[in-house]
C-alpha cells in the first residue's frame, strides 16, 4: 500500500519540531510524531496549529502555508473516518466458559426428535451394516450427568425383522 504523503505534513515538521525543542511547549501528537521520526498526521498537525494559533511562529506558518492548509481540511472532509472495532482479545479459556447453549448437548438433540424417528433411522442404518433387516426398540434414555457435555445413553433392543415360525 502506498503511502501519499500531504504537502502539509511535510512543510510542518520544522515547525512542529522547533515548538518542542526551541519554544519548549508541551508536546502534541503531531510534535511527538515528528520527534520519533515520523510524519504527522494531516489531522494532528491542524490540531496542534489550532492548539498553539496564539504563537507568532505559529501564526506565521498559517499565513504562509493557508493553501496547504486548505487542502488538508478539504482532504479530511472528503475521506470520511471509518470507525474500525479492535479484534477481539482472545483468551485461552474463552472457549470454555462460553454460555451453556453452546456447549454439546447430545440428551437435548434427542429430545427434539420423536423415539419413533430414531428407531426407524437406527433400524436402517443397521439394517444395511449388518447385511440383514434388523427392527431397533428404545427402551430408555438417560441423561448422563458426569461431564458437561450433557451426554446421553440409551438402552436398545434390537432384533431380526424375520419372524421364525416352527410349524
């Protein structure tokens, strides 16, 4: 990404750094920009201009850099501030203390489905492992209370779909 440096920012750093070293003001943003070596900010030097307007150094630079000064202005009112949210903080423990809705909860999946639905899709499923037509019965469903992951047993009866008849 390229970087366009304004006119502004560029005029303004002797300034900015006589204000400091000279003048011995207290130090702005744009100053302390200009100080660790970088260029300021279009908006932090028209802060800092407006902060300290009542200097004659000051005043002086305004008068004689008033179209760079305008430019700056018009360039801040044309790029409008898009507010950015920081990413959030990731925590190590983030995941496990989540809400309790969000953790696995196998005894509920169940609930919401009817015994009957299970039987028949645990019958098929079977059927087709096995190579022969099985018929699956539940005959309880139980929550398990030992982990936090609301698991669920249940008890089949499972037996052959062919009736054996003695004659």
């Amino acid at each position: 990404m390229e970087t366009t440096i304004h006119p502004l920012q560029n005029e303004s750093i002797k300034l900015l750094r006589s204000l400091y070293q000279d003048l011995r003001l207290p130090a702005t943003t744009a100053m302390l920009s200009v100080l660790n070596g970088y260029y300021p900010e279009i908006n932090e030097v028209l802060k800092t201009l407006q902060h300290y307007k009542d200097q004659p150094m000051v005043s002086e630079f305004v008068k004689n850099h008033e179209p760079e000064i305008l430019s700056a202005n018009e360039s801040l009112k044309a790029v409008p501030k898009s507010e950015t949210t920081p990413p959030p903080t990731e925590n190590i423990f983030s995941d496990f203390f989540k809400s309790e809705s969000s953790l696995p909860n196998a005894y509920g999946a169940l609930k919401k489905v009817s015994t009957e639905r299970i039987e028949s899709a645990l019958s098929k499923a079977l059927s087709e492992i096995c190579e022969e037509e099985v018929i699956v019965e539940i005959y309880s469903t139980q929550k398990l209370e030992e982990s936090i992951y609301k698991n669920a047993e249940l008890k089949l009866y499972i037996k052959s779909a062919k009736l054996i008849r003695y004659k």
